[in-house]
C-alpha cells in the first residue's frame, strides 16, 4: 500500500480529505493524517473562543471516520524531503509517499522586544484556550490592548465588548483607519461601531516594546492589564525552519502543482503556501480542491495543465460582536445585521459539510 501522508487538520488538509474520501483515493492508497488535536479546529472563530462567547466544543469537528484513513495525534517535529520521513516529537518517525503539509502559521512579532513574552494570543487552539482564561478572569475595569487592526483584531475587540462590558478595551492599529485595505465604507462603519460601543482605537500606532503591565506606542508607555496580539502572521516553524525556497513571509515556493520545486511528492497548503492572495481558510480549501486534481491526475498517469486557473475567492465577513457584521462580497461592501446573519451561515455551511 501506498501512503499520502497529511501534515495538519486544518482548513486545506480537511478540504483534501473531503474530496477524496471515500471514494477517490486509489485501491492501492491509503491517508494517514497526523495533528497534535484529536479534532479539527474552527480557527476562524477562535476569537469568540477567547471572549468566550462560544464554548470550546463549539469551535471542534471531529475528523472523519473511514477505513482508509488513518489518524494520529502527534506532533510534527520536522519533515527530511531525501528520506520522505516526517519525524514526530516523541522521537520516532512516518514515512510517505506522497506528502501535503498543512501546519498553519503562527504569530509573527517583528522582533518588537517583550512582544513574544508579554502578549497574549489567538493563534492556536491552546493559545486561544489561555487568552479566555486571562480575559475572562480579568477583575472589572481592567485594560485590555489589542494589537492590531486587522479582521482577527477586530473581531476579537468586538466580541470581547460584548462579552465584557466591564473592561476597557483598546485597539492599535497602524492604519490611518482600522481595515484601512477595505473600501473606506467598511473601515469607517467599523470605526464607527468601535467609538459607538466604547473601544478606543489607537490610529497610526507603532509598538516599539511590551513589558509586563506596559505597551509602547512610540516609545510611550501605556499601562494596561493584558495585551492580545493579532498583528502579524508567519508560516508554521516547521516550514520555517526547512532549507526549501521560500518567499519574504517565509512561506513555501511552489510550482503551478502546488509542490515544492525539487519534490514533486511534496504538496504544501494554506497558510505554510506562498500564494498569490493573503492567508486565509478559503484559499487554504480552495488550493486543496487543486492538489487533489493534481493528485488525481498523477495517479493516473494524466497529463497536467501548464497552470491550474486562478484560484476564485467569494469574498470577506467579519463580525461585530453577535449581531452586526461587515465584508466584500463580489467586491460589493455589505454592512450590519446581514453581514453578520451571512457569516453565521457560512459557518453553519461549514460545520455541517454543506459548503
Ligand atoms: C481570529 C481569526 C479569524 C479568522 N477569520 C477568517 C475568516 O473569516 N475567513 C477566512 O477565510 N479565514 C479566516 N482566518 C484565517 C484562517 O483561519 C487560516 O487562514 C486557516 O486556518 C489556514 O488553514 P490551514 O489549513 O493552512 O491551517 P490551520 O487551519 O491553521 O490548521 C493547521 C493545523 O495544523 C496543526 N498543527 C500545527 N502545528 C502542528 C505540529 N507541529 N504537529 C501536528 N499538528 C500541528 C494544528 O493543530 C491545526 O489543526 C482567521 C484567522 C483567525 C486567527
């Protein structure tokens, strides 16, 4: 038997598994996925998770239950191309024959000092986890900082208002406006529910330091109870850390087949890809449904297009708070109840394979 061997049950690697179990995988293949969580996690809500407006169980789906799958919770500790063995971190390895790597990214902190140390974060399932207790566990009036103005920033600003009334919370943002690379209807509508709701935004912000209890906005110190960091992402240091191309971000160079240039066994997805769009989990699906027709293909010996069509994205929502939202649809902005009643559907969609 053969082996496709999958790296991460995020986003992408769950799109692979969909298209291709239970029938398209050859008699003589089998898939063996490995993540260190006996479940998929919704990172996209994670920001909830850490206001604690939905529960754990909320944000998991179990991995599919098929014979020819095969599930192992393990941490990936580093993958040798020469020998196609990905080695784990108990100290023993899996070999493959084919191989799509999936591991997501992590905070990216700019070598800004005291911000790996100091900041809290919602990047991970664990990470999210402990930002819930700290927040949650926060006596009233404390401040919370956001760092970063971005959609995760955003929505975890929002949620986190709505969760605690009782807290002060401040946003930092670089931009002149936060979501200032949407249309400037979107970025002044959220501005807007921002001042209307009590978050103070901190335009134009530079952080040059964190310590414990203190923020530095240009060298000046603010003092605050908690800072969450939602300003910067970079691929999985797995990827990081392996001698393959990679673009300025540190992501993964492919050929058009989604594989790495000198491993045509070796398929990299989602946020560990360096693609033409920002990271993001529709790209991340959308890139798997084109490495499982590459897949298809080279299994059966057909030959492969030059290029594969451009990846087509449907757009962008985000939430504020539980009942009102924003987001690009077809380039088209769209604002408050509807936005938000449109994320929840697609979530739903999601959650119970319907999309
Ligand atoms: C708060 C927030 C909101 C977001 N909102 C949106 C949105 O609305 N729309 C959108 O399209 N995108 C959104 N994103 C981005 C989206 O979540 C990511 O782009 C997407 O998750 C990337 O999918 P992936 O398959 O690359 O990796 P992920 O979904 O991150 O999955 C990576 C998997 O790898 C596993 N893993 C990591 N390291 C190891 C290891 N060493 N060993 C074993 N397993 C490991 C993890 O457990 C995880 O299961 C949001 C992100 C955040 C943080």
């Amino acid at each position: 038997m053969k082996k496709l061997v999958l790296l991460g049950g995020g986003y992408g690697n769950m799109r692979v598994l969909r298209e291709l179990l239970p029938n398209h995988l050859p008699d003589d293949w089998t898939v063996t996925l490995i993540d260190k969580n006996p479940y998929h996690s919704l990172k996209t809500e994670y920001y909830a998770l850490a206001a604690g407006t939905v529960s754990d169980q909320d944000v998991r789906v179990a991995f599919p239950n098929e014979p020819k799958l095969n599930v192992q919770y393990r941490e990936v500790s580093g993958i040798d191309l020469d020998n196609k063995l990905v080695h784990l971190a108990e100290s023993d390895s899996v070999s493959y024959d084919q191989l799509i790597i999936g591991l997501g990214c992590e905070d990216k902190y700019h070598n800004i000092p005291g911000a790996d140390t100091f900041t809290h974060s919602i990047q991970s399932i664990e990470k999210a986890r402990d930002t819930y207790q700290t927040l949650n566990n926060l006596s009233t009036n404390s401040v919370v900082s956001i760092v970063g103005g971005g959609l995760s920033g955003i929505e975890l600003a929002s949620e986190l208002r709505e969760s605690r009334p009782d807290l002060t919370i401040k946003l930092f943002d670089r931009g002149k406006t936060v979501l200032s690379s949407f249309p400037e209807r979107i970025s002044l509508y959220v501005q807007n529910w921002f001042s209307t709701n009590g978050i103070e935004v901190i335009n134009e912000a530079n952080i040059t330091k964190v310590e414990e209890g203190t923020l530095y906005n240009h060298d000046q110190a603010f003092s605050t109870d908690v800072v969450v960091w939602t300003a910067g992402i970079q691929p999985n240091k797995i990827i990081r850390d392996m001698d393959i191309e990679k673009d300025r971000q540190g992501r993964a160079i492919l050929t058009p087949h989604h594989n790495l240039p000198e491993h045509e066994d070796v398929y990299v997805v989602g946020d560990c890809a360096s693609l033409p769009h920002a990271p993001s989990a529709q790209l991340a699906e959308g890139q798997a449904e084109q490495i499982v027709e590459v897949l298809k293909k080279r299994w059966n010996g057909q030959p492969l297009p030059e290029e594969m069509p451009s990846i087509k994205l449907k757009g962008t929502l985000g939430s504020l708070g539980k009942k009102k939202g924003f987001g690009l649809m077809a380039d088209r902005p769209i604002t408050g109840r509807i936005a938000r009643i449109l994320k929840s559907g697609v979530l739903w969609m999601y959650k119970f394979h319907k999309g």
